[in-house]
C-alpha cells in the first residue's frame, strides 16, 4: 500500500536534508505498479535551474538516473546547444516513479493522474526548497501541474512565469519533440525549445 498524504506530510515535516528526503522517497515504495526504484534528482544544491520534467521513463528506470533515455538525450543536445552545463544544474521529475503498461517484453509509458502528481507534489516542493534554484522549467503539462497547482495549456503559458513565489519557465517537454510524425515539425520544434533554454539560461544568471 502507497503512504497516505498524512503520512507523507508526517515525513516531510521531520526531514532536515535532501539527503534524508531522498531516503524517504526510496524508503515510502511506489504510488504506481511496477515501477523497479524511485528515481531522485540529480545535480547539487543551489543550481541556478531546476528542471522539472513528468516521470521516468523505462531507462531512467532501469538506470536510476532522471533524463537518460530518447528524451534525455535529446535535452543534453538542446542544453549544450543553448550554453547550458547539465552538470550544474538540478533535473527532476515531477512524479519520481515509472508508470507504464506491458505489452509483451515492452514497458509502455502511461501518464500519470492528476491524482498521482498531487500525491508526489509533497516531495517535488520540499526538494525544490532544499535545492533552492533561481529558476524552475517545468517541461510539459504534468510539470505545470505539478508546479502551479493545476493545469495550465502549454501553447498560451508557454514562456517566463512565477510557481507561486519562485521564478518559473514554462516549455514543452523534449519527448513532445520526439512524438512529432514530421521531419520539418521536428526541426521547427526543436529550434523554438532551444530558443526556449538560451531565454531560460538569460533569466538564470539575471
């Protein structure tokens, strides 16, 4: 059995690091079925961005790292080309367990519920006040979700934003850019995204 919100708000309130909120999310079991680890964060305390994406993916699943998979390798593409260290920055995801579907030997993504993300959103905001960035990108709707409480359509919020009193940034996630059946969408997409990341970098370091 997944904990309760009270449990969970019981646990968060007595956690005085990342370090002991991390080996909580480990220790609390998955919200969803089948999922192999939680997946934490990575990247140091006090990085100028946080990036927040939806869950993990089946490689960041197997691999217990967040944005290793299709999607992650095409951010660390569009970071290196907008002038951003991924390194020095922190990269979560807004539910820290991988949901998915089986079919045959395939684990297919399933997205979250609303539900699911308002259970993880507990441990997305005690991680951020112990990161502490200058800037949070939320990378999709379940992100925007997760960050501004409720759901928010990407085409018209797209852009600069507040997460109630932090500074935030609202773009696609970099799987929408995988999904897309065109070549030439792919590309315009893609350009637009890393437009995205050099304005984040420039509200980053203002």
């Amino acid at each position: 059995m997944p904990p309760t919100d009270e449990a969970i708000s019981e646990t968060i309130r007595n956690v005085t690091s990342l370090e002991e909120l991390n080996a909580a999310i480990t220790a609390s079991g998955p919200l969803v079925p089948g999922a192999t680890r939680a997946v934490l964060g990575e990247g140091p305390e006090g990085a100028a961005i946080a990036f927040v994406g939806e869950q993990p993916g089946d490689q960041e699943d197997r691999q217990g790292r967040p944005f290793v998979g299709p999607a992650g390798q095409l951010l660390d593409r569009a970071l290196n080309e907008a002038g951003i260290d991924r390194r020095s920055s922190y990269l979560t995801n807004a539910v820290k367990h991988f949901k998915f579907e089986q079919r045959g030997k395939r684990r297919i993504h399933q997205r979250p519920t609303t539900a699911e993300v308002r259970h993880y959103r507990w441990w997305l905001e005690r991680e951020l006040d112990f990161v502490n960035p200058h800037l949070v990108v939320a990378l999709g709707a379940t992100a925007v979700l997760a960050l501004a409480g409720k759901a928010l359509p990407i085409s018209r919020n797209r852009g600069a934003t507040h997460f109630g009193e932090r500074l935030g940034f609202i773009t696609v996630h970099p799987s929408f850019l995988l999904r897309l059946p065109q070549e030439k969408d792919r590309t315009q997409a893609y350009d637009a995204f890393v437009a995205d990341l050099r304005q984040i970098r420039k509200l980053a370091s203002a």
